[in-house]
C-alpha cells in the first residue's frame, strides 16, 4: 500500500450488523427459492427494508450473491485456528466436522446445492466464483494428501488429484440426498465413511472391480 | 388389465417422433438455462412449434419436466440387455461406463446437474422423481453389495448403505466440478476412482484417519 493512501474508513457497527442481516436473510431466500427465482423484494422484507436499501449496501443482486458465498465460506472456518483451512491428516478431519455441522444447518446446505448447481449454467454470475473455490479446494485437498503421503513414508500416487475432487464431490452430492430425504441419508455418517475409503484408497490402492 | 378394456391406441411414428425432437430440446433449454428460467417459448422455437403446439403435447410445463428426466434415464439403459440396471458387480462396471459416456454429452449431465439440485427447493416439480430416483438407485447399489459380498463369502457390513449413497453422490458431484472445469477434472477417470476407493472400503475396510 502507498504510505500516502489513507485507509478506507471502517463502516460503522450498525452498518456491519444491518450487512450481516441481509446477507442471513438472503441466504434464506436464495436457499429456499434458488438464485433466480428468489426476489430481492422477499430479502428486503425479511429485514424491514426496501429493496433500494438492500441494493444501497450490495450494489446489485449479483453482487449480494458474491458476499452470500463468502459469507458463508467465511463462517465455515471463523472457529478454526488462523480462521482458514488446515494442512494433512487435520483437512480430512475438518472436513468430517464440516460435514457434522452441515447435519444442523439445512438451511446453509441448500442455498450451497442449489447456487453450487446453478452456477453451471449459461452466464450466471455465481460461475468464477465457484470454479475458483473448488480449484482452491482441490489445491488444498490435493497438497493436504501429499502432506500425509510424506509423513507415512509413501510417495504420493497419482492419484491424488482425481482423490481431492473425489472428496468434495462425494460431500457435495451426499446433500443433495440428505436434503431430499433426510430421514434416509445421514449426511455425517456417509461423509465421513466415504473420506476415509478414498483416502485408504490413496494410501493403500486395491483393485476390486 | 379387464380382458374387455381396449388397449390405448398407439401414437403415430410422425407424433412420437415429434415429442421426441420438444423432449430433446426441452432437455438443453433446461440444462443451459435451469427449469425456471428455461422458457417454454424458447423450446417451441427449436422445433419450429408454437407454445400452444408444445402444451398439446405435454400438457403442462411441470409435465414436460418430468418427461425429460424419465426420457434421460431411459436413454442411459436403452442400450443395456434387459434395458435395466444390471446386478453384482457389473452394476459398479456400468456406473464406471456411464461416467466415461457423460465425459461425451456435457449437455444432457448439465440438465441433470441443474434439475436434481433445484429439486430440493421449495415445490419444485421435480421434487418427487429426484426422491424416488435416489431411493431406487441406492437400493439398486446397496443389493448390488450385498450380492458382490455374498459371491466373495463375506458378510455384508453395515457401511453397504452409506456407500451406496456415496458412490451416487461422488458420480453428481464430480460433474458439477467437471462441467466448471472440463480441462482440471477427468470425469470418467475420477469417477472411476471413487467407485473403487468406495468398493474397497466395503469389501476390506480399513482405518486411515
């Protein structure tokens, strides 16, 4: 940074708190009623406001999308130790507390489902921001195994790349079948199990088909 | 069936034909744009037909939806003997052959990425198919398990459900990060991974984390 530039002013806290009660709210609607068909009038509402207020603090529609998203990676790791994603054997084990915390947030889980899935489509504004988030995950995910394979003494196969979309994937598409059956799928039980077959799977490949 | 009840008579070849060409382009409106901001009007013009001309068809939009899902999955067993899922282990060697020919027809694993993930929104019309489909699928896998582990004299464990749920789920997420990055993801190869890594875990479990 410039040593003349002075630094942006802090929003004040009334400021931070009514942002984060739109972002909450938005999460609902977009949740619920998915990205395109959730309107802004119905977010405004939720939170005593007009739609111009909404848009005075996100800019735009798009834009109250972007920081939803983030918001919601954000609020992932805001516990963890240096507020962001840990290294080796620790990753796998976050990400089976991930999935044991996603158990109790339905509603978190289905504005991700249903944005993660839009966002494939012609044009949506959610798309860079997810093909960069899984690329980052995969990075992690990817080193994360070479970590482990080093520390048990193993060269790391080649493997690993398919095994880091492998576990995100199976995260991913296990809540959509939680979601829509809830009663039938336990979201943690299967996440957990399904990590630790494709890390064996690394560690110690077998062939069975 | 009453032996005195006529059968219904048969479409014409020319009226099959065309709810064949609306239900393939009904397939990539939905799969680009999503089923919401899909437009009928948009269907009826890559058929050369009217609005009204679809409706006649499908009766409803919801209607024609769900005609396509059933259209997709019948289109993934038409070329199987018996033209269903097949049982033991070559239902695991049939998911592994589905992923590689998805790796060929972005479009049609887009649509289905869009719709099964706004299935879980609020009365969404797809709903019912997407629980039912996931419900008969895992079932499908979790008796293919079981019939594999009998045929290898061990006792099916507990964990035949989780995987069966996950080896579905990695298929689905593996094609969300796919159809973001073609060129970062091999889907056939990953999804071919996974469903080992899954298989081997039930077969031989070991503990890794």
């Amino acid at each position: 940074m410039n040593s003349t530039t002075r630094p942006p002013r802090r929003p004040r806290p009334e400021t931070l708190a009514r942002r984060e009660r739109i972002l909450k709210a938005a999460m609902a609607t977009f949740g619920t009623r998915g990205y395109h068909k959730g309107p802004l009038t119905e977010i405004a509402d939720q939170v005593g406001m007009t739609h111009a207020g909404v848009l005075h603090h996100f800019g735009s529609k798009d834009q109250l999308l972007l920081e939803v998203l983030r918001y919601r990676d954000e609020s992932d790791v805001k516990d963890l130790e240096g507020q962001h994603i840990p290294d080796g054997i620790d990753l796998f084990r976050h990400l089976v507390k991930t999935a044991l915390l996603n158990a109790q947030r339905a509603g978190l889980v289905q504005a991700y489902v249903v944005l993660s899935a839009e966002s494939v489509t012609e044009g949506h504004p959610a798309r860079d921001f997810f093909v960069d988030r899984y690329r980052t995950l995969r990075r992690e995910a990817g080193d994360a195994f070479r970590l482990v394979c080093e520390e048990r003494g193993i060269d790391a196969p080649e493997t690993v790349d398919r095994a880091a979309a492998s576990i995100l994937a199976v995260m991913d598409g296990l809540q959509v079948q939680w979601l829509l059956e809830p009663e039938k799928v336990d979201l943690a039980e299967a996440s957990a199990f399904a990590i630790e077959a494709i890390m064996a799977q690394v560690l110690d490949p077998r062939e069975v088909l």
